[in-house]
C-alpha cells in the first residue's frame, strides 16, 4: 500500500513523530472521547502509535494520519484494523475514525473513510469491512450511514469494555466489496 492518499481536501500518510503532540491532545479531550470509556495519556495515546505502526507490519491495514491539504495540520485518524478480538464470534476488518474537535461537523471523517474503503476494497482486496460504535454515538452512525454502510440491526457487548460500563453495548454496520463496487462502479448501463 502506498504511503500517502490524497483526497480533495486531504492528505492521509503514515504517522510521524511530529503528529505525537497533536494525536495525545485529541486523544486528551473529553469532547472527542466522550464515546470512549476514557480519554488518553501521554503514554496511552504513544502507546496507540506504536501499535498502529506495528499493524501496518503485521496485517498489512492501520490507521493513517489524516492531515490538511491547504496546511499540513493533522486533524485525525482514519484506518482499517484487523481486530485482535472476536466481534460477533469472529475476527473483523474495522474501520474507525477520531478527528479533532474542531475540525468536527466538516465532512472530514466520511471524506478520509471513503479513501480508506476504496483502498481496503479495490486494493487490499478485503471483502467486508465493519464499523461499530456505542448507541448513543449518532456521529458516527451519521458517517457509517453516507459511506454506504449497512446497519447489520446486531448490537453486542465490546469485549474489551466490562458489560456493566454505560458504554459497553455497541451496534454493527458492514460492508462488503459487493456492497462497494455496486455503489462506486455501478455496471455500465448500455451493456446490460
């Protein structure tokens, strides 16, 4: 997979040491977090970029770094990650987003999700993807919603999040590389 995709508005690149900064102090904010048992540390959000470098090693998807075009500035993540958890009985492709909180309510999380759909699908040749997210999460469901994704009606406990937590009970949406090519490269009518 290459190393950076670019969008209308968007750069998506591998992390780089100067995006720690900026990644801890989303990852510190109570708003971004608010569908999060908890917000970050330092150390936890450091934490987080290491594993994402080491997913891109180990299974070949992660979340990119998700900057602007006009200023370089990093505004969030975007990625695909392999769990290493069952969802649903099964281990799943999850597409996932954080964006800054000022940067909210733009359309830059579904314009940076797309991207990365479109290369989990046509490049990486993965053939269903899911999203999941707490209830109450309407953002996100919003963005689940306008990239196409189908809402499975499953909802289940996550299991990294004791049952009795506020935020333990999630709902699933999916989307297969049937899904995706139906919807971005519909047959061409005249041959049919």
């Amino acid at each position: 997979m290459g190393k950076e995709l670019h969008t209308e508005r968007l750069v998506l690149r591998r992390f780089q040491e100067k995006d720690t900064e900026p990644f801890a102090a989303m990852n510190a904010d109570p708003f971004v977090m608010r569908y999060f048992p908890a917000t970050l540390s330092r150390t936890q959000s450091e934490d987080t970029l290491s594993r994402i470098a080491s997913k891109w090693d180990e299974t070949g998807v992660s979340y990119w770094a998700v900057t602007l075009k006009s200023t370089g500035e990093l505004i969030g993540t975007v990625g695909i990650n392999f769990t290493d958890y069952q969802v649903m009985g099964e281990y799943v492709y999850e597409i996932g987003w954080r964006i800054a909180a000022a940067f909210h309510r733009q359309g830059y999380a579904t314009e940076a999700a797309n991207e990365v759909l479109r290369v989990g699908f046509e490049v990486s040749q993965l053939q269903r993807v899911v999203s999941f997210t707490v209830l109450e999460n309407m953002p996100s469901q919003a963005v689940m919603k306008k990239l196409g994704m189908r809402d499975t009606q499953f909802q289940f406990f996550h299991p990294s999040i004791a049952a009795s937590h506020p935020l333990a009970e999630h709902c699933l949406y999916e989307m297969t590389s049937q899904m995706w090519y139906k919807l971005h490269h519909p047959p061409d009518e005249m041959n049919e």
